[in-house]
C-alpha cells in the first residue's frame, strides 16, 4: 500500500507544479513578457522539496516557448 501512497502523493506534487507553471507564465505572458524572459522570472522553487532538480528560479525556455504558443491556442479557439 506504501507504494500508492508514494505515487498519489508524487501525481500530486507534479499537478501542483503544473498549476503553478501555468499560473505564472500567464500572468508573465498577460503582463507582456516574452518567453525567453518569462523562462528566466518563473520561480518553481516552492516545489524543490518534491522534484530535487529544481535548484534555483527559471524553466526550460522550449518548454515556456511551447506554453505561450499553446495559451495562443487557447484564445484563439473561444
């Protein structure tokens, strides 16, 4: 049972990264930023006791690249 509680809990920990990650690059987006500096201001550093790679603020720019493409997406298709 342990071990589904250890995968419960990392599915859960990544949700909370994910949200977070969309949260700020929108806001860093709407605000009129652009990606390759929005990949240096996003700080995920809340979630470093969950992912251990997680050193210092910034993301991967292809990764907010491809966000801001998709939150285009997104408007466009309303």
């Amino acid at each position: 049972m342990d071990h589904h509680v250890t995968n419960k809990s990392l599915i859960t920990a990544y949700q909370a990264y994910l949200t977070d990650l969309i949260n700020q690059v929108t806001k860093l987006k709407n605000d009129g930023v652009s990606p390759d500096d929005a990949a240096k201001r996003v700080d995920l550093t809340a979630h470093a006791k969950d992912f251990a790679q997680i050193t210092g603020p910034g993301a991967e720019i292809r990764g907010v690249r491809r966000m801001y493409a998709w939150l285009d997406e997104q408007r466009a298709a309303r």
